[in-house]
C-alpha cells in the first residue's frame, strides 16, 4: 500500500509551527500532526485561534489514523497541546483524538527524567545530565522572564525581546503531561532510530536524522555535559540567595546595609557604573537565554518523510549542532539532495538553515518548473532576534534566497480571517 | 621638605588589612583562616575608593547599593584594620568587609606586579581607577570588562547539603577569583592584544597566568601556607610525612577557589585541583580537547605548578630533620615562599619578553627562561631546568625561533640608532617608531602593512652585581587587510575553503623591542607579519581556528568576549556570530 498524494496544511499560529499532514490512501487519509504551538498571535486574529484549529485538526481527522509528534518543547511548539481545567482546550481536544502514537526527541524521555534540586552525582548517565540540564535551563528561562519583569531599566526591544525568550523557554508542564498520556505508543527517537511511524504510513520511509544523543555527538559536548548540568543548576538557584520576589521586588542580600535612594536616585558618584552593570546585567540575561534557547532547539527531531521519488523534510527547530551530526553523513548527505518539500528550519533563522544544508537541495531553481522545491516556513516577524545584530527571525537573507530559489509559502502571507494554507504533492 | 604630618620623615608607605586568606570554606578550629596582608597606604574615600581601585557595592539584580566601607585616615591617627578582631559571622554578613576583601585583594596583586617590574602598571581598560563590583549580580561568575573599567563578582545559593541547607557563595570572598580577575585586568594593561581572537594559546595564556598568579602569591603568607600545611595555628615542627610530593600536591594550597570549585567544579576551581593532578607525559598540547582555551590554560598552570614543586621540594631536601622526621616549620613555609617569589617574578616579567601578538605558550617558556638567565645566568636553583622539564612533560617546548637552550636569540645586527635620540628612546612612542623605520629591513618587518608602536616602557631589577638595571621594552604592531584571494594567491597563505575570496582578512604581526641600558637592541621577540614559511602557516592556522571557532570578523565586543569565556569554562558555550 502506498499514498498517492500528501497534503499538508500549514495553520496560522504566529510565531510557531503547526503542520499537518495528510497522506491519502487507496481507501482511507492518514494523518501526522506535527508541532502545535505559538508564542504570540498576529493583530486581528481571534484570540482562540488555538482552538479553531485544533478544531479543524478534529474535522479533518475524526476517525481516522494519527500520530502526532513533538519536535522540542519549546512553547511555540507544544503550548497547543496544553489542557486547562475548565474545558474545552486544544490540548483536550486533539487528545480526544486518541493519536495512536506521539514522537518526541530523546530528551523527553520521563525514563531520563530526574526530580534533581542540583545537578546529578557522577556515575549517572551523561544523557540523564543533558536531561537535568535541560530542565535547570528551564528554570533558568523563569528566573530571567521574572527578573525581565521585575525590573525598570531595560529598553522597551530589550525587554520584549527578553520575555518573548523567556517565555518560549518556560516548561509547559500542561502539554507535556498532555503529551505523555495522550497516546498508548509513546517514542522518544534519536537520529538513526526506526520508528512506528513507519507502520502507520505504509509505503513511506522515515529517517529521522536528529537529534543526536550524547554518545553520537562530538568527543568534547559528551565531556562537558556534567559541567553544564551543575552550571545551569546554580545558575536556575543563583537569586534564591535574595529571597523570593514579592510585589515585584526582592530582598536584598544585606537589608541592614542598604544606601537609601534621594528622589529615586542612588549617590551621583555610583550613577555611571550602576547604568553600566545594569546594562551588563541586561546584556548577560540576553546571552543566557539565547545560549538556553539554542541548546533546546538543537533538541528537535529532524524527520525525513521518502515515498518514491518525493521527499519531505520536517527539521523542527534544530541547529547547526543538531544538523552537523547528520551533515557528517555521506549517505544521509545524499538523501537531501533530493529534498522536494522543506519546513524551514526555526521560523527562518538563519542558523536553522545551515549553508551546508542549503546547499545540497538539488532541486532549488529560480525558474518555475514542476520539480522545484517547495519551502512552507511558519513564522511571524519581530518576535525572535533583532535586526542590527542580523539575528531578526526570519533572516531576510534567509528569506530572498528562499523566495528567489524555491516556491515559498510563508503563514505572513495569510489575512487574518485564513486559518491555514493548503500544500499538495502528487505522491504517485 | 616636611609632609603633612610636619615631620620631614616619609609618611608610612603600607598599611594591613584582614582579608579572608582563601575562601570561607578553608578553617582551621572551626574558623575561617584570614590572613592580614600589606597593601599600599592611601587616604581613601568611602568604597573603599582609592587612587587605582574603586570599589561600589551595587547589585544589579536586587536593584540595591551596599553601604562603602571606610578605612580610617593616616594623617589624622593611625591606618587600622577594622575586622582584625570581627567574629566569622560578621566577615560573612558585612557587605563592607566584602568591600575591604576585594579591594585589599587587588591592591596586592596590582602592587605585586609592580613590584616585579619595576614600574607603575597600567589596567588594560581606560583610566587609573578601576571598578569593583563585589556584589554585582546574582549568577555563578566573576570576570573583567573592560568597555565597563569594572571587575564583576557574582554571587550564588549553594547546592543543598545533606541536611537540605543551603547558603549563599560569594565569588569575591575568594581569594583566588579576585586575584584571577585582577590578573585580567592587569595583563590586558600589558598586553592588550592578547583579548584578540588568535591561537588557542592565546587565549589559554590569559587564564592560565591569572591562575598561576592566584595560587603563587598565597605562598608569600606564612600563616596560610603553615595551616594549611597541617591544619594548625602555629608550632614550631612540622611532620616531615606533610612534606611528602603527593601530600603537598593536593593540599588547598594548589587547589584554586576550593569554595567555589566544590560548588562549580566545572566553573571554577576544579580547574587546579585538576591541573596539577595532570598526569604529564601526554600529547596534550594536540588533543582536542585541549584546543578549548579554558582547558587549555590548565597546561600552563600544570607546567608552572609543578616546576614550583619540584624547586620547593629540593629546596625541603636540604633542610634537615630536628626529631623524630620533623622539620623546622618556619624553614619550610620560608622556602615555599622563596620559590614562589622567584617564580612569580618570573612570570610576570616574562610577560614583557613576550611577542605582542599571537602568542604561543611556547614563547611564554622561552621568555620566561630568557628571564632567569638574564638574573641568575648559572642556574644554580635550577629553576630553568625545573621549567624545561614540566613544559615538555605536557607537551610544550621553547619556540623554534629561540637558542638551543630555549632562551631567546640576542640581537646582534648592526642598527641606525643616529637618527634617534637615546632619552627619546626611552619614552616616547614616535622616537621608537623612527628606529622601527628607519631599521625595518635589519628587524625584517617588510614593507607592507600599517605599524604602531604601541607602547615604550621602563622595567627596573637589580642586576647578578646588586646594581639597579634599566632596560626598555617597546611593543610595536603590524597590521594587514587583504582579501582571502590575494592572500591565497599573492601570500601563498593556506585560507580555509569556506572563506569567500573576496572577504577582507585583517592579519597581525609584531614583536617587542627590548634595549639593553645603553638603548642598544638587545632583543628582538617577533611574529613576523609574512616573512617566512613559519609565519604563512601560522597565519594560516590562526584563519583555520577562527573560522572554526566562527570568530572571525566578529564584532569586537571585548567586555562581552571575558564574559563569555567565563561561561564556556563551564562548558557552556555561546555561538559566535
């Protein structure tokens, strides 16, 4: 048995990623949903966008087969998974589903998970670190997104900057759970794993090429595991020492020897190197989460969808560290060449989309012709990086080279009442 | 001339003041070990804020300043020493005892540097003064920044113990992290383009020499070294079995930031306990993992630590038992202190006799071997032999341009010195730069690219005969910008594949002028912008490593490069670009 079409539906979510994907069968579709989440909505479109599509996912998928899989756990990519209490949600509603399977990376196997206050003893595994490291990032998001909120002194692109990183980097401990018991099969892949996957969609090979786990990556990343697990464990406490914050404010360390401000200012002698440090401050929160939020999206899974002579490649937000495990594969090296429909890397980042992968897409043309690639990129500008340090999501480099050498579909392109657009590909 | 206290006597020229001697995890009987050191006297204003550090206790988390500390004045009574007789409890919660550790801390190391060369000694940041920051923020770091003339200590919770408790670890109580981060400060005065992206040497250089500068001058105080030698106050015998390699190797004397390093063993601290318990005889120099420089200045800090232990211990041998395999405590902690001192202003001498850009920890060896022959020209401590062995043991030998016994080549070219005037020579950039120019073919500088000498600077010791000796060293500069293309085809430089031919590359070379007395070039210690083979492939593999390390062209965010660094310790790497 094998599909003779798949059609693949981008929704609108912002900025985040929703794509299903429906393989039609002799007799019956087919469906893989894979990532729903958002992290901040366009004007004008409804509030519970969430669940209109969620919705429509039900409509499309009532009765028949579906696996769902979860990239990473970044907000933008999960948080559509979340249950609230009061019914309904999207989360409930897609687990209503009764998806007979859901994949996620190796990292969120609960197996590995650790209730850990610190970081692990030596002599555990180092994936159980990378794991407790993971999770210590996490808090470490929280830790910063309260002190973004808390203070008073950063630029108003700084500050949105600072939550929105913040908070895409916050555990979603709703979707999570939801996630974890949503589905009877429950897979956590690393690169070169086989998958149920397969069993579901007959006829189509699945590779999935990331991430790699701690042993498949380099010599030095394995070593360093134990170090990063206790650094982002102090990191995650470090302000424990001020106690907790109320009323957005904390205590400082000596209550007994503070200097008292006069109209709000401190010591005109102190004035010049507090604006300093507190630009410092801002400018290490700023390095922390996105050296944080880097290490999770190289968590993603990268699936390469083969049926014939179409290939499909869903690299959820991974990075050049996640990427080059796989780029160091001559085999692997030569599926993508043969590339026909790419999910743009990390909302268009320019990093999600490394040269060496761009590169090696075969079927990128400027001219028009039935062969040529198909780019469906999930985005929503403004949100992610900034434009001065040419880290702006989506890159515009990024972006003109998609445009000039692949059809691309981009979720900005929608108007606010569309809810999603619709990709086809003759399978046959 | 009288002063103003009225007297024609000089007024005091050091006061003592109580620093915590390590961390406050080191005790002896359940207290923490102090130490009083000398620093440099000076009427100061609150902060302290004195006339090279200047130290506000703001925390930029808690959005709060700390009250200063004030130091009495010597002109209207006596210096005095505030927490001399203060209880541990008030050491630990008294921000203005914080405020008194760090400055004491850096005020000696500053003076120690100064000391050992003879002259004042710049910071590497703009101005005289500069910025302590004891509290600065909530986070497991501590580092230099430059762009902010400023030093930042950061504070952090522990780990809970097995009790479930916790407490807060202030990285500038620890001896060893303020006495690093000043050597930042310090060597970036010296030598600032060794904040450059180049070798992983280089890199590696400004870690481990902060390093070894920390756990050498904990040996010039007797009563930390005696008690953490057996874990006593005082006596007068010492057990000779303490004495012993192994035992001396791990005490907390060669263990950098044991607070710290228990709670962040890889952030700090772990790092020497680690490094002298390198087992040497290994490759590490091409070990990959020994290419990151924070791993990489482990190196150094190995060789130089265990030079040291070997020169104490053979110092140890001739002290004889007095009864029962005891030994004259005060001998042995003297002789510690000795090696330390002669080795220390080794190091720091050193620095001067090394090539501006580009180096290599090959050239440090050289350079520091060139300094003891210049003092000690028989080597009768056997302090170089002591130097070569531990270098080779991890890998590390004299550079290729030096002697056969590792010391720097003498210059013995004929040089124009008519054109320029020997007191010009001897402080004044454009006069050097007249030399330079005027002898580019004999200094073999070549004629293309920008040069500037960038510094020209006394240093005083006293000579073998007990004379005062003046040299002069200069640092000049060479700077290139051509396009990957014309370096691949007109240089015949091996430019990695990845670089496109038309992006411009910015290459350096340099080297120090040192002038003997007479302003006679004594030496000339270079990198060479492109004068050879050697020097092609060094450019080369500096393109390779930057591009590899995705440095290249990056924006010279240096206050942001140190704090980087500090967190790629912990293995915590940020992406460039």
């Amino acid at each position: 048995m094998k599909p003779s079409r798949v059609v693949i539906i981008s929704y609108q979510v912002g900025f985040g990623d929703c794509f299903l994907l429906s393989f039609e069968y002799p007799n019956e579709q087919r469906h893989v949903l894979i990532d729903f989440g958002s992290t901040g909505l366009p004007d004008g479109v409804p509030k519970n966008q969430l669940e209109l599509i969620a919705n429509n996912i039900a409509e499309r998928t009532k009765d028949q087969r579906l696996a769902v899989v979860a990239t990473h756990r970044h907000k933008d990519h999960i948080s559509g998974f979340a249950t609230k209490k009061q019914r309904p949600s999207s989360g409930k509603t897609i687990a209503d589903l009764k998806p007979e399977l859901v994949l996620q990376p190796w990292t969120e196997d609960p197996k590995l998970a650790v209730d850990a206050k610190g970081p692990l003893p030596p002599g555990v595994s180092l994936s159980a670190h990378h794991v407790s490291s993971l999770a210590a990032m996490q808090q470490v998001a929280g830790a910063i997104f309260s002190e973004v909120k808390r203070v008073r002194y950063l630029s108003p692109s700084l500050r949105q900057e600072l939550s929105f990183m913040g908070e895409n980097n916050l555990a979603n401990l709703d979707a999570v759970e939801n996630l974890m018991t949503m589905s009877a099969t429950r897979e956590y892949a690393k690169a070169g794993d086989k998958t149920a996957l397969e069993d579901l969609l007959p006829g189509i090979k699945i590779d999935i090429l990331g991430p790699p786990s701690i042993e498949q990556s380099e010599k030095i990343t394995k070593q360093r595991s134990r170090d990063q697990d206790e650094f982002w464990h102090l990191m995650a406490n470090a302000a424990s020492s001020l106690g907790p914050t109320k009323v957005q404010r904390v205590a400082p360390l000596f209550p007994d020897f503070t200097v008292d401000r006069t109209a709000g200012r401190f010591p005109i002698d102190a004035r010049w190197i507090i604006s300093q440090a507190k630009r410092l401050r801002a400018d290490q929160m700023l390095r922390l989460v996105r050296i944080l939020d880097n290490v999770l999206n190289n968590t993603s899974l990268i699936l390469l969808f083969r049926c014939g002579s179409k290939s499909l490649l869903f690299p959820g937000d991974a990075q050049i560290e996640n990427w080059s495990f796989a780029l160091g594969q001559a085999a692997v090296r030569e599926k993508l060449k043969k590339v026909d429909l790419y999910k743009v890397g990390h909302h268009g980042s320019l990093n999600a989309t490394p040269k060496s992968l761009w590169d090696l897409f075969d079927r990128k043309s400027v001219e028009d012709n039935p062969d040529r690639l198909q780019t469906l990129m999930s985005t929503m500008a403004h949100k992610h990086g900034d434009e001065e340090r040419r880290t702006e999501v989506p890159r515009q480099t990024l972006v003109q080279a998609l445009d000039r050498q692949s059809a691309l579909f981009t979720t900005q392109s929608l108007n606010e009442k569309e809810l999603f657009h619709e990709t086809s590909l003759d399978l046959s | 001339m009288r002063n103003v206290k009225g007297t024609r006597h000089s007024l005091r020229s050091s006061r003592q003041l109580s620093i915590i001697a390590q961390d406050p995890s080191v005790k002896v009987d359940d207290r923490i070990v102090r130490a009083s050191i000398d620093v440099p006297a000076e009427e100061l204003l609150p902060g302290p804020r004195g006339y090279r550090v200047v130290v506000v206790d703001y925390d930029a988390t808690a959005n709060a300043l700390y009250q200063p500390a004030s130091l009495s004045s010597g002109l209207e009574g006596e210096y005095t020493d505030p927490f001399q007789e203060a209880p541990d409890e008030t050491l630990l919660s008294d921000p203005r005892f914080h405020a008194q550790n760090v400055y004491a801390i850096a005020m000696r190391i500053l003076a120690r540097f100064e000391f050992a060369l003879g002259r004042r000694v710049q910071w590497g940041c703009e101005g005289h003064q500069l910025n302590i920051l004891p509290h600065a923020f909530a986070e497991p770091n501590a580092f230099y920044s430059r762009d902010d003339r400023s030093l930042f200590f950061g504070y952090f919770e522990s780990f809970p113990d097995k009790q479930d408790n916790t407490h807060t670890v202030f990285s500038c109580l620890s001896h060893d992290v303020i006495a690093h981060e000043t050597t930042h400060a310090i060597l970036d005065g010296l030598r600032s383009r060794y904040l450059e992206p180049s070798s992983p040497d280089q890199g590696a250089f400004h870690e481990g020499l902060a390093d070894v500068v920390a756990l050498l001058s904990i040996f010039a105080l007797p009563d930390v070294v005696g008690a953490a030698l057996d874990g006593m106050a005082g006596g007068a015998l010492i057990d000779q079995a303490l004495l012993e390699r192994d035992t001396l190797a791990n005490s907390v004397l060669f263990r950098l930031a044991d607070e710290m390093g228990q709670e962040m063993s890889g952030v700090r601290g772990c790092a020497l306990r680690h490094s002298i318990k390198l087992p040497p005889g290994k490759n590490y120099m091409d070990d990959p993992e020994y290419q990151e420089v924070h791993k990489r200045g482990e190196l150094l800090v190995a060789a130089m630590l265990r030079s040291f232990l070997d020169i104490w211990i053979s110092r140890l041998n001739r002290i004889g038992t007095i009864v029962d395999g005891q030994k004259d405590r005060s001998l042995v902690i003297e002789e510690g202190a000795r090696a330390a001192d002669h080795l220390m202003t080794m190091a720091i001498r050193a620095i001067d006799y090394c090539p501006p850009i580009d180096l290599s920890f090959s050239d440090y060896l050289s350079a520091l071997l060139t300094v003891d022959r210049e003092v000690v020209p028989d080597d009768r401590y056997g302090y170089r032999g002591a130097l070569l062995a531990n270098f080779k043991d991890f890998g590390i030998f004299p550079s290729k341009r030096a002697a056969a016994d590792g010391t720097w080549l003498r210059c013995d070219d004929e040089m124009i010195y008519s054109r320029t005037h020997f007191d010009s020579m001897l402080r004044d950039n454009e006069e050097v730069f007249r030399f330079v120019w005027e002898n580019r073919r004999t200094l073999k500088i070549g004629d293309i690219g920008y040069i500037e000498v960038q510094s020209v600077r006394p240093s005083v010791r006293i000579a073998p005969d007990g004379f005062v000796l003046r040299e002069t060293i200069a640092e000049y500069v060479q700077v290139l910008t051509v396009t990957a293309g014309e370096l691949r085809q007109d240089f015949n430089v091996d430019v990695p594949d990845g670089i496109r031919f038309w992006r411009p590359l910015r290459l350096l070379g340099g080297g120090t002028l040192i002038f003997d007395e007479y302003g006679q070039l004594k030496y000339q210690i270079a990198n060479h912008l492109l004068k050879d083979r050697g020097d092609k492939k060094r450019q080369g593999d500096r393109l390779a490593y930057l591009w590899k390390q995705g440095l290249l062209d990056t924006k010279n965010d240096r206050a942001g490069n140190f704090s980087a660094l500090h967190l790629a310790r912990s293995g915590v790497q940020e992406r460039a670009g």
